[in-house]
C-alpha cells in the first residue's frame, strides 16, 4: 500500500499533474484492491493498508514542512520505497480495525485472530492504537497508545547535575557513581563475541547467515538491556531531585575525545533524552548546558580555575582553598552551577532557579516503556534507598 502509493504519486508529478490528495490516494487504493493481482490485500483488515497510507502521507506532509522551512531540525529526505525484505517490519491498528484484549489477556486482531502475549505492563487507560512490530531479531511485539495524566510528582529540594564519566556511565554531583550494570556488560561483551564469530565466516555460507541471525539477537538483547538501565537511572533520577542539569555532548564531545567515551555517547544522549522527557512529565527542572567553561578545571568550592589536568588525574587539592576534588563529582557540581542551580557536593540543596522543563502534555513517546511507580518506592531524603539495584 505504502509503495503504491508513493508511486502513484510520483507518477502524477513526472506527468506534471497536481498532487494526488489523501482522499484520491485512498480511493484509487480502494480500487485496485479490487484487481486479480490486488486481491491479495484483502487479507488483511482494511485499517492495516489504511494506516499504511497514512504513514506515507505523514512522511510526505514532514517532507513539505521541511522543504519549505516550517519544520525545523534536520532536513527531511522524501519518502522511499519499502522493502519486504526490511528487517523490521510494522503495522497498525486504530480503534477502528475493532482490536480487543480478550479477558485471558491475549490480543485479539482482526482477520489475525487471538494472539497471546507476555505482557510488560499494564495498560493505564483502554488502548486507541495497537501496533505490532517484527524487529531485527525476529521477535514481535505490541506497542500501544494510551492516554496518560502526567502524574506531577511532590515536590523535593535536592538538585543534581550529572557528568559523563570517565570511568563510570555517569557522576551525579552527589558523589554517587553510576556504573553500566553487570547485565549490560554482559550482553555487550556477547555482542562482541558475535559479532567476531560472524567475522570469521566465510562469505555465503549457511553458517554466515546463522552468525548473522545470532548478531541480530545479541544486538536487540544488548540494545533493550541498554535502554532498560537507562530507563530506571532516569526515573529514580527525576524521582529524587527537583532539578537536573547534564552537560551537552555535541559541545563536550569537542573538548574530550577517546575511544571508551565514543562507545557509550550514542547511550548518553538516548539516557539525557528520556531525563528531559520525564521531567517535562513530571514537573522537574531540566537543564543542559553547553561546556564553554572547561568544568573539571574550576574548584566547585572557591571558584579557583587551577588550569587543565591530564586525564589521569582523578583527584585534585585546589590550591586555593585546599578542598580535595573528586575530578568527576566535582566537575558535576560544576554543571548545575552552570545551569544556574546552586548545589552543594554531598548533599544537595537549594531551590532550582528558573523556569521548570516544558510540560509535554499527553502521550509518552512511542515504544516508550516507563515505570512511573518505579520497582521500589523512593523515600525523599534517603538517597542511598533511592537509587533500584542496577547490579
Ligand atoms: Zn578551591
């Protein structure tokens, strides 16, 4: 549907005609359904193909508003044909396809049937849309919209700002480190495996392409190990301080540059999305800023800027006052005093300053899985409580 569609328009362009509305795409869609070679498509409910149409339409109508500078950001390529052979695959269903959840808690899909599930989480509110996904490794899943109050959490006084460690994934001014959990190292250290297994397979062989299946597999586990200790050090984050503010890595990535780092930036920008989202939801300060003031050289303390340290320095006594740093804790302090937050290293106090994040009304993110009660109720004031065991 998506790839007749983007044809049937591009057809209509290179002939010089105007362009094809929503309403003519759909019902010339609707009459070729009717073809012997179409036939086919009705093998599936009729919402299916329609919100494949929609999806063209919504990446044609992206493409508009970046063309024509309303849409800002990165520019926006046209759409592209689809292939079969994506290794993801997705569709959807509204409300109207008529999709239900039995009461033994399977799925029920029209013109699919009943399909069981294991189910992450439950539902807040009944579901409008339901889209199932085939990903790279061959598993499915069902993602689902719902309608979420944003649930504003009561307020706190500690603030935090949040360095990307050296060593460690990352150093809240607190003087907690945060380290990768023992789960994510592990499906790391198997994506490696894997993926030097597969290198060593000869080009065209069966055992290639089973290599190849076993990369995908310990490539999804990774990812999903990844984003699941991103998601819980969010959340207990944003649960625990009024404010945050994180350096931002397109100025840092600049200043630092080494191999350990470049592995786990692509995780810390995904890790400071989720932070500024859930504390738009949440009613939390957000802060990032830009490095213009080198924060590992300047004492947190007195202000004193002792000049730049090698990276093996992790300790530093400043030469001013005499207070000993942590390099890292004390570079964290430093950014949320940048960010206009006053802290203490320790403990954090002192009313944020400034306006809180945007609320983003609504919806979580797609393929979003939060846990807004969190696995372990936090205590405000106990932050060694606060934190859920990563390890
Ligand atoms: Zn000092």
């Amino acid at each position: 549907m998506y790839n007749d569609g983007l044809h049937a328009r591009q057809e209509a362009r290179a002939a010089g005609l105007p362009y094809l509305t929503d309403a003519e795409l759909s019902a010339r869609l609707t009459a070729v359904k009717a073809t012997p070679e179409r036939a086919w498509l009705g093998d599936v409910s009729a919402v299916v193909l329609q919100q494949a149409l929609a999806d063209l339409n919504a990446a044609y109508r992206n493409f508009f508003a970046s063309v024509t500078g309303r849409r800002k950001g990165p520019k926006v390529a046209p759409p592209r044909f689809r292939s079969r052979k994506d290794r993801r695959q997705a569709i959807r269903f509204t409300a109207n396809a008529r999709f239900s959840i039995t009461p033994s808690g399977k799925l029920r899909l029209p013109k699919i049937g009943d399909v069981p599930v294991r189910w992450s989480r439950g539902l807040p509110s009944a579901p409008s849309s339901v889209s199932v996904i085939i990903d790279a490794a061959g598993r499915y899943f069902a993602s689902f919209v719902v309608e979420q109050a944003p649930g504003l959490l009561p307020e706190v006084q500690s603030v935090i700002g949040i360095d990307l460690g050296l060593t460690h994934f990352a150093v809240p001014s607190d003087g907690r480190k945060v380290a990768s959990p023992r789960f994510l190292r592990r499906a790391e250290k198997k994506l490696r495996r894997a993926q030097q297994a597969l290198s060593r397979k000869q080009k065209g062989s069966r055992n290639r392409d089973k290599a190849r299946v076993r990369v995908a597999r310990a490539h999804a586990r990774a990812t999903d190990a990844r984003r699941d200790f991103h998601h819980r050090l969010s959340t207990a984050l944003i649960r625990e301080n009024q404010a945050i503010a994180v350096e931002d890595l397109a100025v840092k990535g600049l200043a630092r540059t080494r191999m350990a780092r470049s592995i786990h930036d692509a995780g810390w920008s995904a890790f400071v999305d989720m932070l500024e989202y859930k504390a738009g939801l949440r009613g939390r300060t957000f802060r990032r800023i830009g490095r213009f003031e080198p924060t590992s050289q300047v004492c947190s303390a007195c202000g004193d800027k002792d000049g730049p340290k090698p990276l093996r320095v992790r300790e530093w006594t400043c030469p001013s006052c005499g207070t000993t740093h942590d390099r890292d804790v004390n570079a964290a302090v430093n950014i949320a005093k940048a960010a206009g937050l006053a802290v203490t290293a320790c403990r954090a106090q002192v009313r944020p300053g400034g306006i809180p994040a945007q609320r983003r009304h609504g919806r979580l993110p797609a393929g979003d899985h939060q846990h807004p009660g969190g696995r372990r109720a936090a205590r405000p004031g106990r932050r060694d409580d606060c934190l859920p065991a990563l390890d």
